[in-house]
C-alpha cells in the first residue's frame, strides 16, 4: 500500500485537513483542526476545558512532590512505632517465664521474625526518590509557562475576533456598502489571526498532551523500578509479577506510539496548513458593493445559488428578548439542518461543555427572507407555534441556507407520507438527555426546548435524565462503568465527555447532530461522516434508516435495566466496550449488535506508518476506530471479509497477521493479552465458516469458556514458573524461527531420484494453503493412478512438533474391486511465509511378492515476498529383495513424472485465478485452512495388492483401447475407399494400382526413416491420447456487462395492484430490509407466526450464501481488472515502440524529403505525434506504479 498523503479537496464547504489513505476508503481527519477552522461550540468548550484540566495537572503534580518529599519522614515514624511493636510482641523476660520453651515461645519468636522481615521488606517499598518528581514538577512547570503564554495570545485575539463579529453583525442594512465592505474586511483579518491562533493552541495542546503521558508514564516506571530492586518476598507475588509485565508493556506501547507519531509530522504540518488556507479562502468576504445592498435582493436574486446540498451546518445570530424586557436582543448559536430536522447546539453557561434545543422537522417549517429587519442578511423560520428570527453573515450565506432548506424539504416531500423519513421530518424532538438540554434563559431559547413533545402521529418522545436512569443501579455503575469509560482518547473532550458516552447505555445513538455527538466528535461525527469515501453520510444508503433511530432514541421506558437488550450471558466488563463502540460509531452499528471483542492495537495501512486503534468485533462486524496525534477515522467491515489469523509471540507485545479477502493486516497488541484475543477471533473465525454458526447466545458462552480456559492454563504455567505457550485451537500456529539459510535444507537430490523444480507467482504461504489447505483438491485432482477418492483425516500435531495427516487411496483393480492403501503427509519443518518441507509417502504395494511405497518431498521455499520456488522429488522404496524389484523401477517412474507434470499444470491454473493482490486470504478463503486437531490416527496401513491384469489394463488395454477408438472414424473411411474401387477393377487398372502403390510405398519407407518424422508422430500421437483421453468441458465466459442480466429478479407478487398487496408490502419482513417488522402483532395466530419467522430464517440463510457467492465474485472482478490492466499496459509497449521507430526512421527522412515551404507544417505534424507519444510514456510510468 502507498503511504498516506495530505489532500486538498474539499466536501460539503467544509474545509478538509485529513490525510487520505490512497488504496483504501478511509481518511484521517483531525478533529480538533476542523473544529477549530469551524470555531464551533465543541472547539469551544473543549478548549476552556483542557485548561482547567492542565491547571490541575500542574497542581496534582506540586502535591504529588510534596507527598514524596514528606513520605521519608512519615516511614520512620511508622518504622519506629512497629519496632516497638515487635519489642513487646516477645519481651526478654518471656524465656524465663511460666510460657512453655518448646511450643509457645518457639511460636512467638518466629512471629516476631517474620514480622521483622515483613516489616522490612514494605519499609524498602516505601522508600521513594523524590528526585524523579522534582524532574517532573520542573518539566511540567516549563509546559505550562509555554502553554499560558500562548493560551493568553488566543484568549485576546478571541474577544477581539467577537467583539468585530457583534459589532458587524448589527450594523444596520441601510449603512453604505463601502462601509460594510471595510468592515467585513476588518472582521476577515481578525479571523484569520484568530483561525491562526485557535490552529497554534490546538497542536500546542496536542504536544504538550503527548509530552505528559511520556513523563507520568516515566516517572510511575521510575517509582515502579525502585519497587523492583527492593522487591523482597513480593517479588513472589502474582499481584507484583502482573504488575511489573503491565508497566513494561505499557512502556514499550508508549514508544511504539511516539515512534509511529514521528512519522505522521510532515503530513500533520501539511494539513494544518492545507485547512488554514482552505478556510481562509473559505471566509473571504466579497468586495462587490451590490452583495451589501439590501435593496437588490429579491426572491429571484436569493435562487442565484448552485447549492445541491441537503445538509449546512454553523453560526446564526438569533433574535429574541430576555424575561424583563421588550428590547430585543441578537445572540450566537450554532444551527443546523440534517437528516430532516432543524436544531441548534450552544455552548453551556460554564463554557466547557455543549448543550441542545428541540430538533423540529423541515416539513413543520416554512422560511423566507425577513426584508423588515433593520440588519442585513436576515430570514425567518415559522412553525405553528413560534417564529424564529436568524442572521447569515453573508449574501451567499443566507443563499446557501435558504436553498438548503428548500432542497431538504424538497426531498422529503418525495417520500411517502408513511414513509420513515417523512415522519421524522413531520415529528419534532427534545433533547436526548435533560443533562445536555439548552438552560439558556431567553424566550426564543425557551421556545425551542420541551422536554415531553406529542406529535400530530400521536407518538410521544420526551427526554430523561440519565442519574434517574442511572440511580438504581449505581453499584452498577461504580463497578463495571465509571472507571472503565473511557478506555480510549476521546476525539474531542469536554467536562461532559463521558457523562456523553455513559448516555449511549440507556439512548441509541440518533443519526441526526446532538449534544451527545457534540461533547464528544464535535459539530458531528466526522468519524462517520467519512466513512464512505469521504462523503456525507447523509447521502449515503443507510443500513437503519433515520426515522426508526431517532424514534428509538427516546424509547427509554423498556431500558429499566442496562442489560436488559443484551444477553443473560453476556459479560458485565464488555458493557463499557459495547458503550463505548456504540458512542463512536454511532447508527453505523445495528441496535441488536453487541461488541464482543475490543482492544488496543497498532496496525500498518501500509510499510512504513503506523496507527493507534481501538477495535472493536461484534458477531457481524469489525469497527477500527484510528487515531494518530489528534487524527481520527473510522472503519466498518462485515466479519465474513476476515479469513484467517495468525500469531507471533515478541518480546514486548504480541503481532497478529489478519488475513482479509484482498488483504493482510498486520496488528500489534501491547495492552490486553494477544494471545487470549487470538484465541477469540479464531473461535469467531470458525464458527462464520461453520455450516451450522451459533447463535449469539451460544457465540457469548463460547468465548466466555475459551477465557476460563485460558485464565486456567495462564495460572497453571505461573504456578511451575513456565514460559506461556499458545497452542492453536483451530487453525495451524506457525511458530516464528530465524530463516537462517543454514537450517533451511533445499536440496535432496542424493536421495531422491527424480528432481522438478519451479517458481511461481505467488507468495510461500499462499502455496501451503492451496497445497494443504482444508478445502484443497490438490493431491485428489493430481493423482497419476486416476484415483477414485481421497479421504483426508484431520491433521495431528507430534511431539517434536511436526504435523502429520493421511489420505486413503482407492487403486482400481481389474474383476476385484479396488485396492486401498494409506498416504502419509507430514510438514516436517516451516518458517512462516519463507520455508515449507512436505513429505508424502504412499504405502504399501504388492506386485507377487514385491513390496514397495512411494515417496514424495514438496519443499516450498520464498524467492521474495510474492514469489516461490516449489522443490519436487520423487522415490520408490522397495522393501526386501524381489526379481521384479529392476524392472518396476523405470515404470513407476515413469508413474512418478506423469504425478509431478500433472500437479505442476494444476498449480499454474490454480494460481491463475488468485490475482496478484491478497493472494494469501484468496488462498485460504478458496482452499480453507490448516486445522489441527488432538486426536490420535490410526497410523496402520492397509497392503494393496496389484496383480498383472491390472497392470497390463492400466499401461496396455486401456491406452490400447483409447487408441483404437481415436483411429475408429479414420479405418472407416480406408476401407469406404478400398471397397469402392474394387468394383471397377480390371487387369489394366490393377497393374497401374500396384505399380501407383508400390511407389507410394517405397517413398512412405523413405520418409519414415527419417528422425523428424518419427518425432513429429510420437508428438501426434501423445496429442491424440491426451485429448480423447480426457474429456473436454464447454465453458461460457460471462463477463462484468452480463452480470446485470443475470442478477435481474423479477420481485413482483400478485397480479396487479389490490389494497391487500399494499398492506402486505408495508407488513413484509423482505420488502422492508433494514426496517423493523414485529412479526408477532403482524401475526396473531401462533402456527402462522411460527410459519412466518422460517420464512423468515430461510431468507436470511438466502442472503449467507449470495453473500459467499458475491465474495467469489469479487475476486473474478479483480482478475478481471488485472486482465484489463494487462491489456492496455501491452498496448502502450507497442505504441512506444512506434514512436520509437518513427523517431529513427520516419522523421528525419520526413525533413530530407520536403522542401523549405513544407518544413514548418511538418514540425508541427511531429510536434504532434511528439505530445502523443510523450503522453503514452507517461501513462505506461503511472501504470506501472499501480
């Protein structure tokens, strides 16, 4: 894969600062640069936040000084006083007491000693260097000057930059327009000084964030290092052990991240300077006079507007009036239209977090332009109930908002009055949690807050008060929720971060901007926003459509407990993850899609970066969410495009290798137990590819059990003191060995006597999967004896830890039936992707008296990353001394090249169809992968015995027959001809035919003697045999344009149109994919409703298999391209080389041959030809870098 670069573009007037990922459908979008361009509420809040919070850094850190420098005095006096304790625990006089000396003081004494020892192992614990925090006091105290230095700058460029803003927000309409013109020049200078500074402030706190989490995590492993050298008997402990691992890997985390960081620096730079000049260019201010005249604008100059857009988002001013009086007053808010409502975010009282009014739905709305006010740019937004009063800042601005609106509301009307959308867009909704509801006091703020809303649909949606909700499970709470939320860096923060993400366990996420999405993305979910190729999400297909989400946002009355829309099985500590997935992701995840795996990682888009990610499995779909110095991206997969996994143990962290459809992805887990997720996603691996999967309830118990398990074994091996070792539940593990070329054995010609060798075009791994892989054919489809069947039992790990595995062949023998025996296969040796040593040994034949087994050695070895070289030997070993021993040599070598020629065919066919990318998860996909399982075989082997009329049927009667066959129709026609001609005879005729003959056939000896001719009929007739021998299979290429034809289905039901057809189309669980169908109030009848959910069940089963059948597809769409590719690359190779004839060639006899008049239509026609070539080279160059 490509590196990632910065991008220039832009979506939905939107300045862009992500660094886009070429070859793949995601970008990284920093967060805080787009907030900071937008100066929306979050950015707002976010910043007053994380300055309180650093002021309390710097003070934790001053009293942690204190503590440790305080600490030393405060040992001594409890040193000091459990002296005495142990002086009294057996006083002197005690020995020559009444206490008896062969029990009671023997027991007092060693109480007092070990206590002594006890005592002094915990005074070496305690005892603390409160250098290493004077080092952290001082580093942080330096941050901090650094910070308040630039946190003052941008504090009073901020009030400046609002101060112009209200000033030129009320000016009135009538001033002159040169005036405003100036002014809105003015206010244009002090923002890009202020977009510069918000811009400095944000990479300042982000270093100045990375810069703390080095030192803390330092000095906790300086504090913990004392710990160490003085450990004692604690050092014994399980509880220290665990500890001391987590501190070390969550170190070498720390360093990984810095090191990944470090390679992001040129292209954050690049963004940052991408989004101030985007933005700038964004907010220039027009310098026409007639854009500031009020009095030129009408209905027809506000449709000069090429706007498609069916969302907008930003900065309004409102008017409205406070309690006790009737002068109206303009306030800031931060508005917006999606998903078919109108709302508006504003920042809290306190200024550290984002609240919301009422979303009211565009259909419940009309605007227009509001010529009576007194200010510029101003429009009016009318319900049944209220009117609201709005400011633009610009004539293109008020264009832009009112064209949005109409467009929305346009799309709506489309849809059905029944319809999901045009509900919503009828409804009106209060905030989702009373916490984020707006407590802005002003009427108009009023007016657009309810918190109990009933619809003219008659549906009820009101807002709840998450500690109400929370209150009867507290303990709850305190125990699985409080402290565990969050576990990962939040995109953006605020002080009600994770009051935010704590909402999502009773209120599914609704797709639409809140205050949920705001205290914790921003304006909205930018994480989601592109996650379809950097488009809006809006525009995209959804999986769950708006209407239901939002309704069921507010369906909090059957939440009485957090678990109750999960699993009695499902375990309380995923309840944090399954939040925190559902907080990120928002309705991107299913509502009856639980997380069952998450944790950390660091994964490589491509060789050279890397990326901080939380990931997160459910038993649908994989969520990564990436982050890298303040830039975000999310990313969603079905868990069918996972094929395989892999495990290598480091030193410092575990490295697992995903195999994908198209892909590997190599992911690096330093903070949770790699192996134990391994394990995981084995489990769910197989039970995707199981023909009988589990349910979700049966999946949860699983990996519960396969986490007992572990724990069990963890404890095990830490009791006897051994090294963790992972075996492999399900698939092949491959161990990691040095691919030193010394242990790496190639050649075994001495004792083998046939040796083939040859390099394919793909990668080691990839061949072991289709040579050995579950589901491969390879020895079946290759045998030189035609056998029958293959058998294939499971594969069997031995104690040296080679894996062995048999095979039953079936030898067809004449007027007996057929003869069994056994093949052996055993991978002796493999060093992942590099070396593979295979032997086969077929055993055993009896020829009268004659025993004997073939054997075979395939050694894989990589020539590079994409390439291999596949080592064929072949033997016959004879067991004891037989007469027939000489001869049958040569046979059954012969038998031994045919086996080698046939399987060397079947793996160029093979490969063929692979691609050249993602060969490996193609590989395993296509050709399963390699189970171990613990069960012992039966390694006895049956004897076939081969008599001579099997023999002679095999290498004489049926090559014979099939030759005799092929000749059939040419016999036929000699002998149509010599019967013909025999009945005219006569003398005359006969001597002239015996003489014709005769010299017809001293030339035919002639020409025989000769070697070419032999040669050429020894080719003739191989040809023949292979071709009659084996049958020929039409085939019908079916090509991208055929395949609308054949997914064309004709989904029509009934005849006609008829009321109980439209009731049936709103009722049916398939003409609503994606929508909610209560089969049990749409059923009333028990046998019918049973009847029903089969139906239902059979069509999901039909949408598993189209799903399998699309992914086969897809890789014949991929070879396809590559074929195209191929194509067109050839072309360009032939052009080049005529425009490299020309040059030698046609253009300098072009100039000789032309007079002075024609030379300059002659350059010009070269000049031409010229540009033309030049731009076939530069096609080939771009192509060949794809």
């Amino acid at each position: 894969m490509p590196p990632m670069n910065s991008e220039t573009a832009s979506a939905n007037n939107l300045p862009m600062d992500s660094l886009a990922h070429e070859g793949t459908s995601f970008r990284l979008i920093s967060v805080t640069f787009k907030e900071a361009a937008l100066d929306s509420p979050s950015f707002r809040a976010s910043m007053n936040h994380l300055h309180g919070q650093l002021h309390n850094i710097s003070s934790w850190a001053s009293v942690l000084l204190q503590e440790a420098e305080r600490l030393p005095k405060r040992v001594e006096e409890i040193k000091a006083t459990m002296s005495s304790f142990s002086e009294y625990l057996l006083p002197s006089f005690a020995d020559d007491g009444i206490l008896d000396q062969e029990t009671t003081v023997p027991l007092l004494k060693s109480v007092s000693h070990g206590h002594e020892v006890l005592l002094k192992t915990f005074f070496n614990l305690m005892s603390v260097d409160p250098q290493p925090v004077r080092e952290l006091v001082s580093k942080v105290h330096t941050l901090m000057a650094k910070y308040k230095s630039q946190k003052h700058q941008f504090d009073s460029i901020q009030e400046r930059y609002d101060q112009y803003f209200a000033v030129y927000m009320s000016a009135s309409k009538f001033k002159q327009e040169e005036m405003a013109i100036e002014d809105s020049q003015q206010l244009f200078r002090t923002r890009k000084a202020y977009l510069h500074a918000s811009l400095d402030l944000a990479v300042l706190l982000d270093e100045i964030s990375t810069e703390l989490d080095t030192h803390f995590i330092d000095i906790g492993n300086k504090i913990w290092s004392q710990a160490v050298t003085n450990e004692g008997v604690f050092g014994f402990s399980e509880v220290f052990r665990t500890t001391t691992l987590k501190i070390e890997r969550t170190k070498s985390w720390a360093n990984a991240y810095s090191r990944a960081t470090k390679l992001f620096i040129q292209d954050i730079q690049a963004a940052r300077k991408q989004i101030e000049e985007s933005t700038i260019e964004l907010f220039d201010p027009s310098t026409r006079p007639e854009d500031y005249d009020a009095s030129l604008i009408s209905q027809y100059t506000l449709n000069q507007i090429d706007e498609p857009s069916f969302e907008k988002h930003g900065y309004l001013m409102m008017k409205t009036w406070t309690k006790n009086s009737l002068k109206p007053i303009w306030v800031k808010r931060w508005a917006f239209i999606s998903g078919g409502v109108f709302g508006m975010l504003i920042l809290s009282p306190s200024k550290t977090f984002v609240q919301e009014t009422d979303k009211i739905g565009v259909v419940l709305m009309n605007i227009r332009y509001a010529a009576q006010e007194d200010r510029r740019f101003c429009f009016e937004v009318r319900t049944s109930d209220q009117v609201i009063v709005l400011q633009a800042e610009s004539l293109i601005d008020l264009k832009s908002w009112l064209k949005v609106f109409e467009n929305e509301k346009s799309r709506v009307s489309l849809e059905d009055k029944d319809s999901t959308v045009f509900i919503v867009a009828s409804s009106r909704f209060p905030p989702l949690i009373t916490e984020f509801a707006s407590t802005m006091d002003t009427v108009v703020d009023k007016q657009m807050l309810k918190t109990k809303i009933k619809n003219d649909d008659g549906r009820t949606v009101s807002s709840n008060t998450l500690s109400t909700k929370i209150k009867p499970h507290e303990k709850y709470f305190q125990k699985y929720l409080y402290y565990q939320i969050p576990s990962f860096k939040p995109p953006l923060v605020t002080s009600n971060t994770k009051t935010a993400i704590l909402a999502n366990s009773i209120a599914s996420s609704a797709p639409v901007p809140s205050a949920l999405t705001a205290n914790l993305w921003g304006s909205v979910n930018w994480g989601v926003y592109y996650l379809y190729n950097g488009m809006a999400y809006q525009a995209e297909t959804q999986k769950y459509p708006a209407g239901p989400s939002l309704f069921r946002a507010f369906d909090f009355n059957t939440k009485s407990s957090i678990r109750n829309n999960r699993s009695e099985s499902y375990p309380d500590f995923l309840v944090s993850q399954d939040i925190e997935m559902k907080s990120l992701f928002e309705s991107e995840v299913a509502p009856d899609e639980y997380c069952l795996v998450s944790f950390n990682c660091l994964w490589s888009p491509n060789a050279n970066q890397e990326l901080c990610s939380r990931m997160f499995i459910t038993d649908r779909s994989v969520f990564l969410c990436n982050q890298v110095s303040g830039f975000r991206s999310l990313l969603a997969s079905k868990i069918g495009g996972l094929v395989a996994v892999e495990l290598r143990v480091r030193e410092d962290h575990e490295e697992l290798t995903v195999h994908l459809l198209n892909d590997s992805v190599v992911v690096k887990i330093y903070l949770e137990d790699g192996q134990l997720i391994y394990r995981y996603l084995q489990f769910l691996i197989s039970n995707k590819e199981s023909e009988t999967p589990k349910t979700f309830n049966e999946t949860v118990i699983g990996l519960v059990e396969i986490s007992k398990a572990y724990q069990q074994e963890k404890s095990m091996l830490s009791l006897s003191h051994a090294p963790s070792v992972d075996d492999s539940l399900r698939t092949l593990q491959l161990k990691e060995k040095p691919a030193s070329s010394d242990n790496l054995r190639l050649d075994y010609s001495n004792e083998y006597s046939v040796h083939y060798e040859k390099e394919y075009p793909v990668s080691a791994k990839a061949m072991c999967h289709i040579m050995l892989g579950d589901d491969s054919h390879f020895f079946l489809q290759t045998s030189a004896l035609s056998a029958s069947a293959v058998l294939k039992g499971p594969w069997t790990r031995l104690s040296d830890g080679k894996l062995i595995n048999t095979f039953d062949y079936r030898f067809p023998r004449v007027f007996q039936g057929s003869g069994k025996f056994m093949g052996v296969l055993t991978i002796e040796k493999m060093v992942e992707n590099v070396y593979y040593n295979i032997t086969l040994e077929k055993k055993y034949f009896y020829f009268y008296g004659a025993k004997m087994s073939a054997q075979v050695r395939f050694v894989i070895n990589a020539s590079n990353s994409s390439n291999c070289i596949v080592h064929t030997y072949s033997a016959i070993q004879f067991f004891g001394v037989s007469p027939l021993n000489l001869p049958l040599k040569p046979a059954l070598r012969r038998f031994q090249i045919s086996e080698t020629n046939k399987q060397h065919q079947w793996l160029k066919r093979v490969i063929k169809t692979l691609g050249d990318k993602g060969q490996v998860g193609k590989a395993i996909y296509l050709y399963g992968s390699i189970s171990v399982a613990d069960v012992q075989q039966n390694m006895e082997a049956p004897v076939c015995s081969i008599d001579v009329r099997s023999v002679v049927y095999l290498l004489v009667v049926k090559p014979l027959i099939e030759f005799i066959v092929s000749m059939k129709q040419k016999w036929l026609q000699v002998l149509a001809f010599i019967f013909g001609y025999a009945k005219e005879i006569t003398g005359q005729r006969l001597l002239l035919a015996i003489i014709a003959v005769s010299g017809l056939l001293n030339l035919f000896l002639i020409s025989k003697t000769s070697i070419s001719y032999w040669t050429a009929q020894q080719a003739h007739n191989k040809a023949l045999k292979i071709f009659n021998s084996q049958p020929i299979m039409l085939e019908r290429a079916v090509y991208l344009k055929d395949i609308q034809e054949l997914t064309f289905q004709d989904s029509s039901i009934g005849a006609g149109e008829s009321q109980s057809l439209e009731s049936f189309n709103k009722a049916s669980f398939i003409r609503n994919v994606g929508s909610y169908v209560d089969l049990e109030q749409e059923y009333i009848d028990a046998d019918i409703r049973e009847s029903a959910m089969g139906l239902k069940r059979s069509f999901e089963e039909i949408g598993v298999k189209r799903h399998k059948v699309l992914m086969e597809l897809r890789i014949l769409n991929d070879m396809e391209k590559e074929v195209a590719n191929a194509e067109y690359r050839n072309w360009l190779v032939s052009e080049l080389r005529k425009c490299e004839r020309f040059k030698k060639t046609a253009a300098a006899n072009a100039l000789s041959d032309l007079g002075a008049e024609n030379v300059s239509f002659v350059e010009e026609g070269m000049k031409s030809i010229d540009e033309y070539c030049r731009g076939c080279l530069e096609d080939y160059k771009g192509l060949h870098l794809v």
